[in-house]
C-alpha cells in the first residue's frame, strides 16, 4: 500500500451531496496542483466519503485556499460484463484526508 498526497489549491466551491437510503455523505471537490519543473498545473478531481467529506464542506470553503490531501491509490481491474473486456484502472481510497 502506498500513501500518497497532494498540496494544491481548491478550483472551485465544493459540492456536498447526500444519496442513497444509507444517506452516504459526499463531497465532490477539484485541486489546482502545480508542477514545479513547468510553472504548469495539474487539476485533479477528488472524492470524499461520510465524516471526512464533513468536514471538507465545513473547513474547504474559499476558491483559492490551499489544501493538502492524503490517500491511497489501489489498482482495480474488473471484466466488463456486457463486452468481456478487462478494464483497469486507479482508484483512491475514499478516505481522502484534507490537511488545513
């Protein structure tokens, strides 16, 4: 398992949801993290699950405010059901961890 994490800068307002008959918690939210070798930046979208995503709508709420995140990337590979083609792809943990 790798840890991993990002420090960037919130692109826009985050969008809190609730869904489902458990009412699963959910924010949605997008950081500008910029490249050091180009002066470029890279955005990358994230999600968050029940307490955490609590907390990202109540302490992420400027555009602009920098936010430091940790998760997990595990690879997730499955057969598609309709085609019988193998899919892959990366998938962060959804215990994403902002850092203010």
């Amino acid at each position: 398992m790798q840890i991993n994490h990002h420090v960037g800068r919130l692109v826009r307002d985050v969008n809190f949801t609730v869904r489902g008959e458990n009412e699963t918690k959910i924010a949605y939210f997008k950081l500008a993290i910029n490249d050091l070798k180009d002066g470029k930046a890279t955005y990358i979208d994230y999600v968050a699950f029940n307490k955490t995503a609590e907390l990202i709508r109540d302490y992420v709420t400027d555009v602009g405010q920098v936010v430091e995140v940790e998760f997990v990337m595990r690879n997730h590979n499955y057969t598609d059901k309709n085609t019988g083609q193998k899919i892959y792809a990366m998938q962060k943990s959804s215990d994403t961890i902002p850092h203010l």
